[in-house]
C-alpha cells in the first residue's frame, strides 16, 4: 500500500507498506507524521487510524488502532507508545490515557502509566534531547494543548498548555530543552469577518491574525503568546477555503539553539528567531495557492 504524507506538505513517500487489516480496504494510508529510527531501521508512523511500526522491507512489525502516537529516546534504545483509553482518572481529574514504555526488539511493555488530560484524545509524543522528558498531546474538538512527563520515574509533571481552538501541528522542543514553542491555528477564515460563510467571502484586506505561537520556558513554568500577522490585499481568498490546511500554520523545526521553521497556509516557509516579539508580522505576500496532492 502506497502512504502520503500530508504535513507539514503532502508528498507521497517512497515505497510500498503492509496495511494494517483495519485499513485493508482503504486505497492508500494518510500519514500524519513519521520517526525513523537510524538503530532499528525501523519507521514509526501515525496514520489515519492509530500508529505503528514498519521495517526497511515495509512489513508492520507493530500496530495499534488506539495508538495516539510511538516514538524513540533521543539518547536511548527506549520506545514509547501513547495510547487511547479514555476513562477517568485514578490519579488525578480528567481523561484517562495511558504512556507505555516498551522494550526494543520484542515490543513489549516494560513499564506503564496514567496519563491525564483536560478533555480529549492523545495526539502527539514529543521528545526532548537529553531523555528525560516528553509531551503528550491532547486534542478536543475545539481545544488542544499538552501535559509533560518525567520519563526517569514516568509520571506526570505539573504544567503544560491549553489552547482555545484545535491545532493538528504538534509541538517541540528548543535545542537546550529549555522551551517548548507550538503553533496554535486561530479559527476557519480568518481571513474574512464573514464567519458563517467564509467560504464565499474573500478579505476586505489589511492586517489579518492567522495565528498564535506560543512559547513555554519550562523552568519559570511561563507561557507567552505571540500573534502572526499577515498583510493581505482586497479580494483575497484561497483557492479551496473550506480545507483545514488553510486554517493553520505549521511548525515548529528548528533550525538552530534560537532559529525555527514555520509552514505558513500557502506551504511557504517562514524562518523566525527568539525571543519572539508579541506581534509577528510575515512581510512576504501570502498564496492563494497551495500544493495539493491528488
């Protein structure tokens, strides 16, 4: 089965994977984000329905549907599945996940533990470098953010972020773990002030909000937020306005100790640096046009 992925810009990806069954009749798999590990030679991907993994030949070695994400140690053999349960929490308040940390070769869980979030699924599981932190995702409807975990003793850490409006990019370490910077989408047309029909209202022009990027320094437990602006002309609109990839950024990757890459809606990139000024203004002119892939 051929595989796309489709952020931060849709491309196929080279070869053919075993499908899972529960995606057997499905014409290809939508890939939403994927970790090689250089040590196993092993793939790990979050997919349309749950997360797996594939070796080099492209034969599934692990599956999961309820699989919100799998990824490795920066500094270890340890891999690390976030999975769905959704019940209360024994713990603590909130929804009801689970972190599993699994043994290199065999799969199997050599440690587990509670996770709990506001509301939501779990999404996402981001590593820091030095090990010994990760971020666990959750998504709602109209919310997202994520807690952190302490991976030396697996259990939960105070802190994390909540957002007003559903992101699908997930978040990421600063090179020194120091931060954790996001991109947070704002609303459906932000370019119009015609929210019930955005689709067929093109931009009255000006300085338009698209969205937020927030910046957490771990240490203080502070969180800023900084808005992204664009200059847009009257008329604007773009060419399919009622898909979702034109409702976000996408990001971040950095690209050094205080430069990251963002994915701006047109799929242009936007090389930004820290510390971030409350408004950021993109002087290039925005796309009404996107790479689409069929």
């Amino acid at each position: 089965m051929r595989a796309k992925l489709v952020y931060p810009v849709a491309e196929w990806l080279a070869g053919d994977y075993e499908a899972p069954a529960a995606l057997a009749n499905k014409p290809f798999m939508t890939v939403r984000r994927l970790h090689h590990d250089p040590r196993s030679g092993l793939t790990a991907m979050k997919i349309n329905r749950g997360a797996g993994l594939w070796d080099k030949t492209g034969r599934v070695r692990l599956y999961l549907e309820r699989a919100g994400d799998i990824g490795w140690s920066k500094t270890s053999d340890d891999l690390y599945l976030l999975e769905n349960r959704f019940g209360p929490c024994q713990r603590g308040s909130g929804v009801r996940h689970t972190l599993k940390r699994l043994e290199a070769g065999t799969f199997r869980a050599v440690s587990e533990m509670e996770l709990c979030v506001p509301m939501g699924g779990v999404e996402y599981l981001v590593m820091n470098h030095a090990g010994d932190r990760c971020l666990a995702t959750w998504l709602d409807q109209t919310q997202w953010g994520y807690v952190i975990v302490d991976l030396r003793t697996m259990t939960q850490l105070p802190g994390g972020l909540y957002r007003p409006a559903a992101s699908l990019a997930p978040p990421d370490f600063s090179p020194d773990d120091a931060l954790v910077v996001s991109c947070n989408r704002l609303k459906s047309g932000w370019w119009t002030d015609a929210i019930d029909d955005y689709w067929d209202s093109p931009s009255p022009g000006g300085h338009r909000k698209i969205a937020t990027i927030s910046v957490h320094k771990l240490a203080p437990n502070a969180i800023s937020h900084h808005d992204v602006m664009v200059e847009l002309p009257p008329g604007w609109i773009p060419d399919r306005p009622q898909e979702a990839e034109w409702d976000m950024i996408w990001g971040p990757e950095f690209i050094s100790e205080r430069a990251f890459k963002i994915w701006l809606p047109d799929d242009a990139t936007e090389v930004l640096h820290l510390p971030l000024p409350a408004r950021i203004e993109i002087k290039k002119p925005l796309g009404t046009k996107r790479k689409w892939l069929a």
